[in-house]
C-alpha cells in the first residue's frame, strides 16, 4: 500500500524551509490497512514511519532522521519514508541528502507528486530555478486546484523574472483560496518591486490579517510606511517582523534605518551593525551606517561607509 495525501494538504512559510513538512497522512487508517494485510516487516516499517512523522511534525529533524532510517532497513522499497526523510533532512538543513530522497523517492514511484512537488520546492531554495520548474509543470495537471502549487510556481517565475506570469500563479493562487496569506504577501512583492506601494501595501495588510505570523509582509509593510515618513508606525511592524525572526539582516537594517528617522541614533548604530555582522554583503546597511556618521556629524566616517556601500552596489540610491 502506497502512501498518499489530499494536494490541498500543503502549508507553506515564507522563509527556508521558505519549506518543511508539507504532508501528513492518514495513519491510523493506513497503519490498519498494513496491519491487515502485510507481513512483520511491512507492519514494523509502518511503526517507524509514524514515529518519524511524529518527530518530523515536532520539528525534531534528527529524530525524525533516525525513525525513517529504521523504516527503510525494513522496507527498501518504501517511497514515502524516503520522500518525508527528505523533509527532515531539509529541515535539518541537509540539502543534498533531501535532493538525493526525494529523486530515491520518485525512482520509486514515477507518480509519487508529493514527492516532486518536496524536490521542486527544495530546488527553488537551492537556486536551480529552472529545474523547479520542470517540476512544478510535470505535476500541473495533478495539483490543478491547490492554491500553494501556484504560490510556489509564481515563486519559481518571480526567480526567473517572468513577472507576469509570476502575477497570474499568484491571482490563480487566491482564486482558489481568497484566505492564502502567503499568495498575498508574495503578489504584494511584485507590486512593492515596482513601487506601486499603496497596492503592495493592501496586499500586505491583508496577508497579515490572515495570518501575523508573515514576517515578510511584516517586513516590506514596515519600509512602505518609512517610504511615506510614518515612522513610529513603521517601527511597530519590523518590530513584529523581528519578534518572528531575530537574526533576519534585512529586518534589523531596516530597524535601524527607522530609528534613526526617529532619533534613536545609538539603537539604530547597534541594529545596523548587528545586520552587517550577519551579512557583510548587504549595501543598504553599509548606506544606513552612513546615514548615521553624517546625521551625527562625523563626516569621516559617513564618507568611509559610503564607499563601501557603492563598492558593493555602484547603482545605489543614497
């Protein structure tokens, strides 16, 4: 008996793991139909599957990990422990190994779409968009009416920079599902990329409304009202934005950048530098730290930052 669940059982998140756990099944009712008719080592790798997926729903990965290994030595064959070892190995941030199951897993059993959908979804994270892609199409027909199959797709698009056809996977998306807060956050992306802020600005509103938990929307909420000067409002949401994401260096730059509109200059110094501290790469912090030397009147310092800041983005918007 093959393990299998409803499409429409996906949840997504807006960070990496931007992917986990995905699926969950009806065990009782399949651990009875092993129980009934299969042999010792059918009804023991059943067991194990469960408790692998009981770990995994914990976000307990290594533990997860090992029930699955145990599942497997009693059934090789078993697609679905490969497939959710997957999860959990990319929960664990283990991404080669989560690629090798899910491809194992689809060796198995050329139809497994849960399984394609996990490999498209990691591969995207890996930045193999096309390969994604690929993917995503080969299971269109199946997930036809699953409204995060199109969040994912307009994913992938967005990634590949076909903006308009990213825009209709994400319409399609709510479409099926009007209470997708994710397919909102995202198509408000599109619109904050091309600075149509009040419509991003709707779109992020809602998709909080839907679910507080979309730090991203959070987020990009937070620099639309510093972009209209209303920053102690803006401080309010990259607040909750960190509150979910503590270390997110765009987030922190973002808090500093806000307070020093606000004239909190030594916590924005202190956020800006914990942001680069994270990521030394990211120019806008290098511009911020800037802001900070000229707006307390060392001018030696703002110069330096500056060109740090355009050594790494030459086209930035000072």
């Amino acid at each position: 008996m093959a393990f299998r669940c409803d499409a429409s059982n996906f949840t997504a998140q807006s960070d990496s793991i931007q992917y986990a756990m995905k699926y969950y099944h009806l065990w009782m009712l399949l651990l009875w139909g092993l129980w009934s008719c299969g042999n010792n080592q059918e009804q023991e790798a059943a067991m194990f599957f469960v408790r692998g997926n009981a770990k995994l729903k914990e976000k307990e990965y290594q533990q997860a990990i090992h029930w699955f290994n145990e599942a497997i030595e009693k059934k090789p064959s078993f697609a679905d422990s490969y497939n959710n070892r997957g999860l959990a190995y990319q929960g664990a941030d283990k991404h080669e190994e989560a690629l090798a199951d899910f491809d194992k897993a689809i060796s198995l059993d050329a139809n497994f779409w849960e399984a394609y959908y996990n490999r498209a979804d990691l591969l995207l994270l890996l930045g193999r968009y096309e390969a994604s892609l690929q993917d995503l199409q080969s299971i269109a027909k199946a997930y036809k009416d699953s409204s995060f199959y199109y969040v994912t797709l307009g994913n992938v698009k967005t990634q590949l920079n076909d903006l308009s056809a990213a825009t209709a996977a994400y319409e399609r998306a709510l479409l099926l599902d009007p209470n997708n807060a994710e397919a909102y956050s995202n198509h408000g992306y599109l619109y904050f990329q091309n600075k149509q802020y009040d419509l991003a600005q709707k779109d992020f509103e809602k998709a909080i409304a839907l679910n507080p938990q979309q730090d991203f929307a959070l987020n990009n909420l937070a620099f639309i009202l510093s972009e209209k000067k209303q920053f102690k409002q803006a401080l309010v949401y990259v607040e909750k934005a960190l509150a979910l994401k503590p270390t997110q260096p765009y987030y922190l730059n973002n808090q500093g950048y806000i307070l020093l509109h606000l004239g909190q200059m030594e916590k924005a110094k202190q956020a800006i530098e914990h942001s680069i501290r994270i990521d030394e790469k990211n120019a806008y912090a290098y511009r911020n730290l800037s802001l900070y030397y000229q707006m307390t009147g060392d001018k030696t310092q703002a110069e330096r930052f500056k060109k740090q800041a355009l050594a790494l983005q030459a086209d930035l918007q000072w």
